[in-house]
C-alpha cells in the first residue's frame, strides 16, 4: 500500500527536514547561550526550566525558519536541485523569517525566551544575527546532504520490470525525484516485446525476465515495480514469487506513480486496482470529525471576515451593475445538484450569448475589481454558508457545473467517482496543478481528486489547508 506520509513528506526529505530543524535550533540555543552573544552568565547545559523554555523556544524559531523556506519552494527537490538558485533563495527566505518573527515577537513577545538574553526585544539584533548564521549552515548543510546521497548511493534499489513506454517513464521519474528515497537500478524488459528506445541518461537494461531473480540478487535489489506492456496469459508469476520469496518487495507501477506524483495514474489503471487496492475507506468516525472540522473552520472564517465582506460588497455595488453575490448551480455528493454562492466577480449576465464556457486567462468579463477578488480568493468566502448548509466541505474537489460534468463523464474514464464525497471549497489538486479550463486540465485535476478520495483523512485535510494559505499568498491559480 502506498502510505500517504511517504508522499507528502517522503523519506529522505523528513529526513533533510529534521536536520535542518535541529541545526537552526541549535545555533539559536547555543549562540545566546554562549559568549560573546550570551548577555549574561549561564551554563548551557545546566538542567532547569530556563533551558526548557530556552530550548522550546529555538525550536519554535526553527519551524518559523523552516516555513520560510518553504514557502521559496526550498523543499521541492524540482528547485531545491538549482545549485546557481539556492543562494538567492536562501537570501529572499532569510528576509521572510525576519518579517514572520517581527510580527510575532510584537504580538506575543512575551512568550519569547532564550537563556542568554535578558531583553528580547532590546537584543533582536543578536537574533537577527544568529538567525542568518542558521541560512548559512542550511547553505553548508544542502550541499553536502545532496552530495552524500548521490556520492553513496544511500537508498532502496529498486529495478523496473517491463517493456512497455510506462516503464521508460517511471524509470525517468524515480531518477528525477531522489529525495523519494529510491535508486532506480535499471530496467528488466519482457519476452516477446520491441526493445525499450532508452537514451544515455536513462537507466541501463539489465537483460531479461529469464534472469530476473539472479539480478535481484547481483544488484542487492529490495523493489521490484511491475509495469508490463502485455499481461494476457504471460504474467510472470514465478519469476516474481522467487523474488518475493527473497524478501523483495513486488508491486504495481500505479502504486509507484502514486508514492511519487500524489495523483493515480487514470489514463492507464485498471479497475482492478481500484477495487482491490486499499484505501476509499469512509470511516463513519474520520467523517464525522471532518464535519466538525468543517463547522468549526467555516465558523471562524465567516465571523473573522465579515468586515472583509461588508467592504467587498460595497466595493461590488459601487463598480458594477448586478447582484452583490452570484449563485450556479454545481454538481455535489452523489451527483446531487446545490446552489453555489459567490461573490459576483464578472459582468451581469456574461454567459447571456455564449452559453457555459470555461473562465479563460484575462477573462474580458471579468470586472477590474472582480480580478482582483479572483487573485485573493475573497470571492471564495460566501461558500462557507455552502459548507455550514452540508453541502460542500473544506476540503474536497471543487464543484462542477452539470453542462461540464455531463461532457467530462463522456470523455475522461472514472470521472464520475469524484462525486462520491462533497465537494470542497479547496481541494488537493487546487494546491497541486495550476488553474485549469479544458478537458485535459480537468482529467489532470482528477488523477488528484482520486488520490484525494483514496487517502481522505483529518491530517490530509490540514495539510491541504496549509498549503492552500500557501497558495492564496503568492496569488497562483486564480482567473
């Protein structure tokens, strides 16, 4: 089964998380703690409840520090890998956490706490200092994390057997995404099939399924991924029971597409992994908590933005002809039709001679003010009266209109599966793929929603919250 952990957060990059959590830690304890920056004397390694307190506070910093890096996009190995970048990112998420942490020493400063400084707020600049010396280290630290792994090739090896061009795929894959833990050996190809057209830098072929157990154990194989071109009547079975018999582990390219996109692989699954495959479980307790969750955020959200939404609606009436709010209807649970409401953002009437069309970059019917609510997801806000009516969730896809569903039913295979939970005011393919409006953007969005559905739970959930905030800062997806 493919443990949706090793997706959000794989292995090798908790692994970078800790280190580097315990590194801004430690330069923020031991460097207030210690001459010359200590204010005063203390022993760093005097058990009382000031080194607690110190300490809990240097970790705290760290998460902080950490956000920042985030949030440049230092923990996506796709541009962490940029050597020539890392510099100036490092320098624009030193800036960031500066911001972050001035915001929250002024709000809450008094829980603030290091050892070796009598005033926090008169000594920032010993923070400021050491909190640079951190993104220094982390600098040090990257260059050396990424060369050990390459260098001794520390992770589970892993072989592809198949012929077919979604193993050539995979193999590509596992071999641009190193911080998922996995060293792809090579591929293993299939009687009776054309030779895979592998180029230089792809993995090298190791011969045949004839010799595939010798080569499991030559390569000191853990993984083999099964992606075969034909499996009508030649299955391999023996083959790959001799392997697992060596207590190696045999599994299906979906599920290794899966561990490393976060998205099921439509175009090519079968059924039969969907019905035996675990995971779509409905746990009665996990959805009733979800419903709460859902309560509670919508709650919040409408009482701590209602100034928000007294300004937009007189913002909307001032620059526009039309209603204040626009309600469509969309598709829900179980293909249930529910009123949607939004704030307007486009011209009265914009589908008057059109019909339905899908919202398009620098969309003319949009209004000056309507583009900028779209930007900021303002307009998102009057859903939270969707999610309180029970017909919409936090989190979940995002609803359709009947007239797209009933043309994305036709064209895209397991469309229609997305409706089996409610539709979400965000949603795990909003915070994973960019703004879509085409048939192929929407059955890339559902390869999303199908992982989505497939691993639903609370902590999912909060991590698609986080993520979306993420989103909504930097202004990405909107139309």
């Amino acid at each position: 089964m493919v443990s949706l952990a090793e997706q959000i957060i794989p292995r090798r990059k908790m692994l970078l998380l800790l280190s580097e959590n315990v590194l801004f830690a430690m330069v923020i304890m031991v460097g207030t703690s210690a001459p010359p920056l200590s204010s005063r004397s203390f022993l760093l390694f005097e058990p009382s409840l000031d080194l607690l307190r110190g300490f809990a506070t240097s970790v705290a910093i760290a998460v902080f520090c950490q956000a920042a890096l985030s949030y440049n996009d230092l923990y996506d190995w796709k541009v962490a890998q940029n050597r020539a970048d890392l510099a100036n990112r490092l320098v624009h998420s030193y800036g960031y956490s500066l911001v972050m942490l001035g915001i929250l020493a002024s709000v809450a400063g008094g829980l603030f706490y290091l050892p070796g400084i009598n005033d926090i707020n008169g000594e920032t600049w010993k923070l400021i200092l050491l909190v640079g010396v951190g993104f220094a280290f982390v600098f040090v630290l990257r260059h050396g994390f990424h060369w050990f792994f390459y260098k001794w090739r520390f992770g589970e090896r892993v072989i592809v057997l198949g012929s077919s061009p979604e193993s050539l795929l995979l193999s590509r894959m596992l071999r641009e995404n190193p911080m998922a833990g996995f060293e792809v050996c090579g591929i293993v190809e299939e009687f009776g099939q054309q030779p895979l057209a592998t180029k230089e830098e792809d993995a090298p072929v190791l011969g045949t399924l004839e010799g595939l157990h010798q080569t499991c154990r030559d390569e000191g194989i853990s993984r083999v991924i099964v992606s075969l071109k034909e499996r009508r009547g030649k299955f391999p079975v023996e083959a790959l029971l001799r392997c697992r018999m060596d207590g190696v582990i045999v599994e299906e390219r979906e599920a290794m597409y899966e561990r490393l996109t976060g998205k099921l692989a439509v175009e090519s699954m079968r059924p039969s992994y969907l019905i035996y495959g675990r995971g779509f479980a409905k746990d009665p307790l996990t959805l009733a908590l979800k419903r709460v969750l859902d309560i509670l955020a919508s709650s919040i959200g409408l009482a701590l933005s209602l100034p928000i939404c007294v300004v937009t609606a007189l913002l909307i009436k001032l620059t526009s002809r039309g209603p204040i709010f626009f309600v469509q209807e969309r598709v829900g649970e179980d293909g249930e039709p529910f009123k949607l409401i939004k704030f307007r953002t486009m011209q009265r009437d914009a589908e008057a001679d059109s019909g339905p069309v899908w919202a398009q970059k620098n969309d003319a019917r949009v209004t000056p003010i309507g583009r900028f609510l779209r930007v900021t997801r303002i307009d998102e806000i009057p859903q939270f009266l969707n999610i309180l009516a029970g017909k919409m969730s936090f989190v979940g896809p995002r609803p359709e209109r009947p007239h797209f569903v009933e043309q994305l039913e036709a064209q895209i295979p397991f469309y229609p599966l997305r409706h089996t939970v409610k539709p979400g005011l965000t949603g795990w393919a909003q915070v994973s793929h960019p703004y879509g409006a085409s048939i192929e953007d929407a059955q890339e969005k559902l390869r999303y929603e199908l992982y989505y559905i497939k691993n639903m739970g609370l902590l999912f959930d909060l991590n698609i919250m986080l993520r979306t905030i993420a989103v909504i800062l930097r202004g990405s997806g909107a139309r």
